[in-house]
C-alpha cells in the first residue's frame, strides 16, 4: 500500500499526495522533463508500470517493455533520486535533458545508476526518449 502522506519518493519534499500522485492519476500534466522525470523514479518505487510505459515515447515502447519494466522494478528498491542537472525540459522546450543518479538496492547491495534521460513532447506531454547510462 502507497502512504499518500509520506514523504514523495522523488525527494521534492512534498508529500506524495501534494507531489507525483497527482501526475500517476492523471490529474496534471508534467509541465517541465525533470518533473516527468521525478514521477517516473516515484513510480519505479511505487511499480506504477502503467504510468511508465504511458510515460514512454510512443516510438519506444516495444511490445514487451510492460514486462521488461515490471521485471526490473520487481528487483530493485529505489530509495534515493539525485537530480545533477537538467537541460531546456521546460514549458515552452520540446526537447529536454535530465542528468541524475538513482540510487538503488539489488540483492540487498547498494548500487547505483548514472544517466542522463531526454525527454520529448508528445503532443503536449513530456515522454521519456531514452537514456544513455554512464560512469
Ligand atoms: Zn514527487
């Protein structure tokens, strides 16, 4: 069960329901790439797959990424998001850049994952392009 009081995993440091919740049930719209890019780290946490293959460019999302997305976040336990950087994303940008770093428990070991996302608008929402994962 999701606490709506607790603390957003995205570390904004709104609670969930004042925070992401609002996007994953559809009640807003991103308006800029990082805050896409915090709903779809809550919603790893929370394995909102739905929200993350909706989130995904419609170019991208292959017949098993729902699979591929639920097996992944089955594994892991996201407990800390880093946002580096961000480039354009904003709401009047059509492209937009995230660099950050996820951190993450696989197999009770801490890990984590360096990468910078681009986003795209489509139509009028951000998407997840894709990533290229570094360091
Ligand atoms: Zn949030």
């Amino acid at each position: 069960m999701i606490n709506i009081r607790q603390t957003c995993p995205c570390a904004s440091g709104k609670t969930y329901a004042n925070c992401c919740r609002k996007l994953h049930q559809d009640k807003t719209i991103a308006q800029t790439a990082e805050q896409l890019m915090r709903s779809r780290y809550s919603a790893y946490s929370f394995k909102l797959i739905d929200y993350l293959v909706k989130t995904t460019h419609p170019d991208k999302r292959t017949a098993n990424l729902h699979q591929e997305i639920s097996d992944w976040a089955d594994q892991v336990e996201f407990y800390r998001l880093e946002i580096i950087s961000t480039r354009q994303g904003l709401a009047t940008d059509k492209i937009g850049k995230v660099e950050f770093i996820a951190h993450f428990r696989l197999q009770n070991k801490e890990q984590q994952l360096y990468e910078i996302s681009r986003f795209k608008r489509h139509r009028k929402d951000w998407v997840y392009l894709d990533g290229e994962i570094g360091k």
